[in-house]
C-alpha cells in the first residue's frame, strides 16, 4: 500500500499523526503531514486507512 499527503490539502491539523505515530512525521517548519515512507509496512494498512478517514481536509491518500 503507497501513502502520500496531498501538500496543497493539507492544514496541519495533525489528526493523521495521533492515530498514527509512525506513519506520519510532522514539519516543525508549517505542522503539515509527511508520511515516514511511501510505503505502508506490512500490518499497519489499518492504522493508515484510520488516518485517511480522520482527515478533515481528505489530504492523506493511499493507493493499494
Ligand atoms: Fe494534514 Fe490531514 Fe494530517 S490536514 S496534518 S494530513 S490530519
């Protein structure tokens, strides 16, 4: 599974990080979203789907 954060989407609202810490790291510079890696590792396609439906802005995207 491939993780993106659309740059122009994103707000900062960091939601994607709470739910998932290890996917997601955040720019000290803006508070936008950039995941770790493109891909998700193997048995955390949960935690990245969670993200992708928490964010209020549908800035977090997947492809599998
Ligand atoms: Fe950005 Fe959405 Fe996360 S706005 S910081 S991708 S919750």
């Amino acid at each position: 599974m491939r993780i993106a954060v659309d740059a122009q989407r994103c707000q900062g609202h960091a939601l994607c990080a709470v739910v998932a810490p290890d996917l997601f790291d955040l720019s000290e510079e803006d508070g936008h979203a950039v995941p770790w890696a493109a891909a998700v590792p193997a048995g955390r396609e949960a935690e990245a789907e969670h993200a992708e439906a928490g964010c209020p802005e549908r800035a977090v995207e997947l492809e599998s």
